[in-house]
C-alpha cells in the first residue's frame, strides 16, 4: 500500500494563493494551469519550483522557491495577496533547499568563492559542482562555502552554529524528500486509518514510520493521541483553532510548510 497524494501530474492541485516578491521569470499567453506547470518543467535558466497563473490575465509567474523554501521570508500568501491567482508546486524532484537561517559549519568548506552575489546563486553553484555532492552552503556579500556535509551529517562533532560564529553568514541545505514535514498546528479529519496511544510525538512518528501505508499522522499531546493515515496535503489539511489542537506531520514526496492557511 503506498500513500494516497493530493497531486496531479508531479504538481500539487492548485490552490488560491501565490509567492510574492520572488518570481524569477514571468510569462504572458499561457493558456491554463497545466501549460504553466509545462512552462516551469522546460525552464532551464534555473530549478522552477512552483507557479502562479492568473487565468484571465493568462500570465504564469515561474519561481525557484517553493513554500518551503519561502517560508523564512513570509513572502508566500494564501489566498494570495493579489486576486486571481492559483498556485501551484512541484513533486517530481528529488530535493529542496531548506529555509535560509543565521548559521554556518565550521572549518570544514570543500569550496570557498568570492563573486557569488546572491544566496540563491550560491545554491546553484552547490547544484553545478561536479567534484563532490554538494549538500549545503552558507553565503555571505559576495562569498559562497560549499559542504559536504548538512547538519545531521556535521552534528557528531558540533561544528554546525545557529547563529554563525562569525557575524552575518547565512545556511541552507538540500533536503532529500522522504523525512519529515515540520509541525503544523492543523488536523486531516476523516481520513485516519488507525488510532493509538502513544507517550510522545516521536513515538507517533515511529509508529507511523513502521506502518505500512502511513503517510502523515496527528498527534495530541494533552491526551496522547495519535492518529494515522495514508492520507496527506493541502487539500486535506484543516488549520486548527479549537483548544488542545492536534500536530501534524507528513513524510514522502510532498513538500510540505508550516506558514499556509488550512483549507
């Protein structure tokens, strides 16, 4: 039994919101959605992530960012701030870049390059090198470090800072689909396939982790619950406001964030 995903065609199913601010390229006459996520596959001046598309105004809007990747800056709105507009992201590739946070690794730069201008040029210098694979990088000006190491990998010998040791670096990593979506305070309802006791959140996870089918899970600590399905996304999701609210997490290939608005 493999997971039931909310998806279509290796994108999300679009919803009304959007990415503002941080839209590489834009593109008039397209006709709908499916031709905007076509439009995203067959870029190559960068990695597209994810889309915006007006309907009326037939304008695609490509991004390098997706919702996680986004999130730090607050820049993803939904609905979207602009009215119209349905968004939608990717599934069908292996990674994304993590949340850009105030960090570093120490003393252990495989490359060290000194006219990269922006973070997210740094993050595709770590996706062009050859030599090595290239997991993470910290920039900072015009200075890019490229690692062959993350923080799981880095952690046994503690040289991985938050905040940077030295003033104003700046961390991202590649995160490999398959772990574990963060938190969200938010709930599938209807769509469990088992519930348990469990003493803690991790507990839950492992439960579902050594379930076969288990998608995402629920859990509440106030009671200890922990609900499991093979179900997970955003179609499903309910953002939580009642008290003793429920934790959500998810695992496979759909990239998951905490700063979206449940349906």
């Amino acid at each position: 039994m493999s997971c039931v995903l909310p998806t279509d065609y290796g994108w999300t199913i679009p919803v009304s919101g959007c990415i503002k601010n941080n839209n590489d390229k834009y593109i008039m006459e397209v006709d709908d959605m499916d031709d905007c996520h076509k439009r995203c596959e067959d870029e190559t001046e960068f990695v597209c992530l994810s889309v915006d598309y007006e309907s009326e105004l037939k304008v695609c809007f490509l991004s390098r960012h997706n919702r996680a990747s986004i999130r730090s800056l607050g820049e993803y709105t939904q609905p979207c701030y602009a009215e119209g507009y349905q968004y939608s992201e990717r599934t069908d590739t292996e990674f994304y870049w993590s949340d850009a946070v105030p960090g570093c690794i120490r003393l252990n730069n495989v490359v060290h390059e000194d006219q990269i201008s922006s973070l997210s040029a740094c993050q595709d210098r770590c996706l062009s090198e050859t030599d090595f694979t290239c997991l993470s990088i910290e920039h900072k000006d015009s200075l890019c470090n490229l690692h062959r190491y993350n923080r799981d990998t880095i952690r046994p010998t503690s040289d991985y800072t938050q905040p940077c040791y030295t003033p104003d670096w700046t961390y991202s990593e590649r995160v490999k689909f398959g772990s574990w979506t963060d938190d969200l305070d938010a709930c599938i309802r209807s769509h469990n396939m088992n519930e348990l006791e469990v003493p803690d959140l991790e507990a839950c996870r492992m439960m579902c982790a050594q379930t076969d089918g288990c998608c995402s899970f629920d859990y509440r600590d106030s009671d200890h619950q922990c609900l499991l399905s093979a179900y997970k996304g955003l179609p499903l999701i309910l953002q939580r406001t009642t008290p003793n609210p429920l934790t959500y997490q998810a695992t496979g290939t759909l990239r998951e964030s905490t700063n979206f608005v449940g349906i």
